[in-house]
C-alpha cells in the first residue's frame, strides 16, 4: 500500500463524521449544488452523504466528492473551507 493510502486511513479514523458531512454541505452551498446532484456527479448512490453524518466515507468517495468540488480531500476532512 503506498504511504498516502494509509495515511487517508489513519486519518479517516480520527476525523469527526459530522464536520466532513456539514464541510460538504458548506462548500456545496457556496457552489450552488445539491447534495443530491453533487452524488449524481460523483458516481454515488442516493443518501450515500447523507450517512456519513453517522459513518466514515470510504477514502475513494471522499475523493470523487472532493474532485467534484474542486477542493482537497484534506479541505472536506479539517473543515478549511
């Protein structure tokens, strides 16, 4: 595994589910997307953002969101938006 993956691991651990979930919501807002259209445009199933209010996004989510977004992963996960 490369050094990066496992430091997403370890991070994703430690990270506050919520603070991701209302850090998307911020900059999607600011964008003017839904939370809806912005899982249509990442590839995810309907709700999948939703519950990451309760569950950690898996590493590859996070990132087709943070693409989306045009923001960092690193950006959704400490909430420097």
């Amino acid at each position: 595994m490369s050094e990066n993956f496992l430091h997403f691991k370890i991070i994703e651990k430690e990270v506050n589910r919520k603070l991701i979930y209302e850090n998307i919501e911020a900059i999607a807002k600011k964008k003017r997307i839904s939370i809806r259209q912005l899982e249509i445009k990442a590839e995810l199933s309907s709700g999948t953002i939703c519950k990451w209010k309760k569950c950690n996004p898996t590493v590859g989510n996070l990132a087709a969101v943070a693409k989306v977004l045009g923001v960092s992963v690193t950006t959704l996960m400490k909430g420097a938006v």
